[in-house]
C-alpha cells in the first residue's frame, strides 16, 4: 500500500513503505538529506528518525527553519551532558531541556563546579562536536530500559523511566555515551556550529525543596557565530538594565531574609509605586471603575466555595484563629464576589466594574524568587467586571482601549495576544468552558486583533487573553490579562434581575493591566534601564551649587520647585561638580540644574540633562513650565531634548 506524505507546497511523495523524515529528505535530493535537523509533521516538531504515516503534511526542518535551533539545541544539552561525563565519571545526569535562548542541564555532582569548570565544559563540549559522531536513537522495551538506567546507577533516569509507563524507551547515543530521551536530535554532532556554557545556578530534582540538591548549568547553542556574539551582547545589555542591581543603585527597595519574597520599597521605591497606582486610579475613572477595599484574611470556607482550596492550595498560606482555619488571600476575586453579592442588581446596572490594589500572598518556591519579577507578597491593578453575557465583547474591547493607553503612556508598543484555553486541572463542565472560550475567541475577531492560541493555559476557572509585552530588548512578559468566568457566578450563587424581571447569572470578567505591581517595576526598571519618565521618577529634579556662595540660590530654587509640587534634592555637599553629576546619574536623575556665581549673579540656570545635554541660560519660569507640562501629561520625551 502506498505512503503519501504532503509537503509543503501540497506536491506529494509516494513510498512503499512509511518512511521516516530522512528518508522524504533524501527522496528530493542529497543536500536537502544532508542539511536535515528533523521534521514539522501536521504542525508538530519531531525527530529526523519519525515515521511518518499516509497522508501527513511535512516540514523538513534545516538550519533555515524557524525551529531548527530547537533541534540544535536538545543535542547540544546532551553534547553537555557528555562533556560533564566525561570530565567527572561520577557525576548524575537529570533532565536538560530548551529553554528560550539557550538549554540548561541539571547534574547531581559531589563536585561543586566553579566557573572555571565552565571553561572546561566548553572546550570539552567543542571537541565532541569536531569529531563529528553520528547520533543514533535506539528503541528497548521497558524492562531492558529501566535494567540498564539501574546498572549504570543513574537513579533519576531510573525515576523516570518508571513514571512513563510505556512498553518502549527510546535512547540516543553519541559514540559510548547515551540519554534517556525522546528527542528531536540531529544527525550528527557537526551539525552543532557554536555553543556557549553561560552560567551556574542551583535547583532541586522536580523543583520540590524536598527532594535532592542538584547544581544546574546554563548554557545556549546558535546557528553561526554571529548570531552568538549578538547574543552574548544582549545578555551583557540586560546584566546593565538587571533591575536588581538598578533599583539599588537608585535605592528604590531592599530585601531581608526575614520576610523572604517579600520587598520593602525605600521612600524612592515608593514614589514609583504610588505614581503607577495614582495612573492606574486616573485611568479607572476614565474607564468606569470604583475603587473597593476586601479583607486580607479570610475563613477557608471562602476558598472552597470558590475551588481555590482544591486547585490552589500549593500556593496559600494557611492560619488558625479561634480553632478555625483561614488564609492570607492569593487573589481579589472571592472578595469581590461576596461584595457583589451583599447587594441586589438589575440588568440596568451591569456592566458593574470592581477595582481594588489590596494586598495579595502567594508561596512561590525560594529557587523561582527573583527580585520583584517574582515574590510573595504583591498588589495588583486588578479589577473585576460583572457583566451579561451579551456585554462581555464589549467589555473586551474597553480593557483593550484602556491598556492600549496606559501602554502607550509608558513606552511599551510592542505586544502579541494569546487566548489561553481549558487547562487539564480545572472546574466547571465541559459546556461552560465550551461557551466561556467562544465568547472570548469571538470578541478578539469582532476587533481584528491577531492573536495566537495558547492551549492548556487558561487559569482553572476559566479561559483568558493574555497580553505578553516585549520589552527593549525583545523579551516576552505576561502582563495584561483579561479572564471570562462563568464558574464563579455560579459557585457564589450571584445574580441580577433581567429585563424579564426574573432571576439570570451575571459573567465575572477578571482583568489587569500591569499585573502585579512589584512584577511590573523589577521589568518596566530593565524596559527604560532605571530612566523613568519624568511624572515617574522618584527624585525629577537635582541641584547642585558649584561655591559656597551660590548655596543660598540653590537654596531659593529648592523652595520655588518644592512649592511647584516637583520632587527635588539640594545636593550642597562641598564635592567637586564632576563627582556630583557623576552620583546623580548614577540614580538615573532626569534634571541637574547646576548654579555657580553666573548663575546666581543673573538669576538663571545651568540644566544638564541625564543623556548629558547642557542647557545655559535658562530661566526657572521657562523650566518650570517646561517640566510641569512634562510631568502632567506624563510625556515619555524630555521637552528639551525631544527624547530621553
């Protein structure tokens, strides 16, 4: 019986046999054979050695492909594997997956490596990919496959092994040394053109605090040496912009093992705070929102009504009072439902739209924290509608208007969209998460907004769109939200009186659109490099005298600015001029208005800009009129540079 296997431009390829991806490649010609990394079959990316079946639509995958280096990459994790191998024989392997940018390993080592062994790494690493070994895949029945692991002492492979419950284990070999894997992996190891060791970190097996300490080593693979050098130059660019070591150069926040995950803003960190949430309040007027304020802690009872207990427990703190069990709250949402339903609604007051910053807790591991891109304790613009059905597309396109505002406000163009559906962990019936989904889905496409599907991730009580902002380096962030939730409504038993005078369930629409405020400073301080706009910035304005004798004129400055509302600091220190421009751009200072004697004498102003720009001769009424515009429109360009 005859194969057909569909290629791209719909021509077809007969075999007598079903062949695998390799074989299509050298169907068509040896050079397509020879450049072959793997296969895209009916949409999935798979290995070079699939069998195909009658009838699939084929990608043949080379370097020119959009997912070759994927396939680059799963063999460079196990050429690292190999190289770790060989230069510490005792050494465990785990698991070594792609991650965006590169791949990573985690190994069980009584070795505890140091940068220089990532120096050894990859010079061992580049003398396995010269050789240039054929990698082969090797199929063993079950029982084969887990008596090998064991012999060989590799117990988490052993773990693994056990957990796939298949009849058959696929292995792939480069020379002796070989993996538990499914692959895609390429032919040989000269199709690996450059690899980088990056960096060490620790991690746990499965990421459990409980289980094994592991050491995990990051490294990346690219497809010419260029696109590694451009690469390494974006790393180094985001080690400058990291928003740990910014915000501390700016003083804007601290942390102490004592509250792990939890940030303390300083009085800088707290004017970026306050200006976002003040945005945030304007905007919600604008927009139709009123502000509540919920409890923080709550009776468990809450939680199971609204199936938090059951589908996110891992992630609440838990206490007793009064031999009752209550929880820190993770989220807004539950509150809010039991605001809506201490009071009656009709149809005529719907849509009715909730906003509250309250404090929100939530356990995350000790080895995911991360500055304030990941912490315990946080607050949110977050915001919930209540709505009829027939208003949910509606609703959709305001939060979209809204965010599109506060994004353009900021600086941040740049987004994609994704609708993330059922996940496997959820509740709700199949017809609620059928018609939740299709009531999103068909509000996107009522505005002609691209989007993408984002399978298996919606949250459990109901699909979401996702907004992931790329910053100036191009990096994805999840940060605005909104979430259609038929579930909640029903748990909490929330109604409104129709036009037909009778009883019906309102739709709970749970939005945001920065996110979690901590989330969205640590990431906005890395997007600007630490140079808010002015409205933003937590110190706007710096003097600084140059003598002893133009104090007292700082010193009338100070008070003329204090009295225009502008957040300003009198640097007086008797310090060179130069040390003093040097600190304040340090702390990312937008405005240095520096006086001396001819300043003083004519009663004007010397104003340096943060991109180094001088400006001489300036009178305060023109700069004050000039930076109050700046601040109350929240412009994002210096007024008189035209840029930041």
């Amino acid at each position: 019986m005859a194969v057909q296997i569909v290629l791209p431009d719909n021509s077809k390829k007969s075999f007598n046999h079903a062949p695998t991806v390799l074989e299509v490649a050298q169907s068509i010609g040896p050079r397509l054979a020879q450049d072959t990394l793997g296969g895209v079959v009916n949409g999935e990316l798979v290995d070079l050695r699939h069998i195909l079946k009658d009838s699939d639509k084929l990608e043949i995958v080379t370097q020119k492909h959009s997912q070759a280096l994927e396939v680059i990459r799963h063999s460079a994790a196990h050429v690292m594997a190999q190289a770790v191998q060989s230069l510490w024989p005792d050494v465990k392997v785990t698991i070594g997956p792609v991650i965006k940018d590169g791949f990573y390993y985690d190994f069980d080592s009584p070795h505890a490596f140091t940068p220089e062994d990532l120096e050894k790494i990859e010079k061992k690493m580049q003398e396995l990919i010269k050789k240039d070994t054929p990698v082969t895949k090797e199929v063993l029945p079950f029982d084969k496959a887990l008596d090998l692991f064991k012999k060989m002492g590799e117990k988490y492979k052993v773990e693994l092994i056990n957990e796939f419950k298949e009849k058959e284990i696929s292995i792939y070999k480069q020379g002796e040394w070989f993996d538990l894997c499914k692959g895609p992996h390429v032919q040989h190891l000269g199709q690996i053109k450059t690899v980088k060791v990056l960096s060490l970190a620790g991690s746990y097996w499965r990421g459990d605090e409980k289980r094994e300490s592991l050491q995990r080593i990051y490294a990346t693979a690219f497809l010419n040496q260029k696109d590694l050098d451009e690469h390494l130059a974006r790393i180094e660019e985001a080690k400058k912009r990291d928003h740990r070591k910014v915000g501390k150069e700016m003083g804007l926040f601290h942390f102490t093992q004592l509250s792990p995950g939890s940030p303390f803003f300083t009085k800088k960190g707290t004017v970026v705070y306050n200006e976002l949430q003040n945005y945030m309040r304007q905007l919600y007027k604008k927009y139709g929102y009123d502000e509540v304020i919920s409890p923080m802690i709550y009776d468990v009872e809450l939680y199971h009504t609204s199936g938090h207990y059951e589908n996110y427990i891992e992630n609440m703190y838990f206490t007793e009072i009064d031999n009752r069990e209550f929880s820190v709250k993770p989220m807004n949402c539950p509150g809010h439902c039991i605001l809506y339903g201490s009071d009656h609604y009709s149809y005529k007051d719907l849509p009715l739209r909730m906003a509250d910053f309250g404090r929100l807790h939530r356990y995350e591991k000790s080895g995911v924290m991360h500055g304030l891109t990941r912490v315990r304790s946080f607050a949110q613009d977050d915001g919930h509608i209540f709505c009829t059905f027939d208003q949910i597309p509606g609703e959709i396109q305001l939060f979209i208007k809204m965010l599109n505002e506060a994004y353009a406000t900021l600086g941040m163009p740049k987004y994609k969209i994704y609708l993330a559906t059922r996940p496997e962990k959820r509740i709700g019936s199949d017809e609620i998460w059928d018609r939740s989904e299709a009531a999103l889905e068909s509000a996107l496409k009522a505005m002609n907004l691209d989007f993408s599907l984002s399978p298996g991730d919606g949250a459990f009580y109901g699909p979401k769109v996702d907004i992931n902002f790329f910053d100036a380096l191009d990096r994805p962030w999840q940060l605005g939200t909104i979430q259609c939730d038929f579930n909640a409504p029903e748990r909490f038993n929330l109604r409104y009186v129709g036009s037909d005078n009778k009883d019906h369930r309102p739709v709970m629409l749970h939005r945001a659109v920065l996110g979690s405020l901590e989330r969205f400073i640590g990431l906005y301080i890395e997007h600007c490099a630490g140079h808010f706009p002015l409205w933003l910035a937590p110190e706007q304005i710096r003097i600084m005298n140059i003598t002893d004798r133009s104090k007292s004129y700082g010193e009338g400055l100070l008070e003329k600015f204090r009295k225009n509302d502008v957040r300003v600091h009198f640097d007086d220190r008797n310090e060179k001029l130069g040390f003093k421009i040097r600190e304040a751009q340090l702390a990312k200072v937008p405005y240095m208005v520096v006086v001396g004697d001819k300043e003083a004498e004519q009663q004007l102003i010397t104003v340096r800009h943060r991109s180094g720009k001088n400006f001489e001769g300036l009178s305060f009424e023109n700069f004050i009129n000039g930076i109050s515009k700046e601040i109350g429109e929240r412009k994002l360009d210096s007024y008189l540079t035209g840029g930041n």
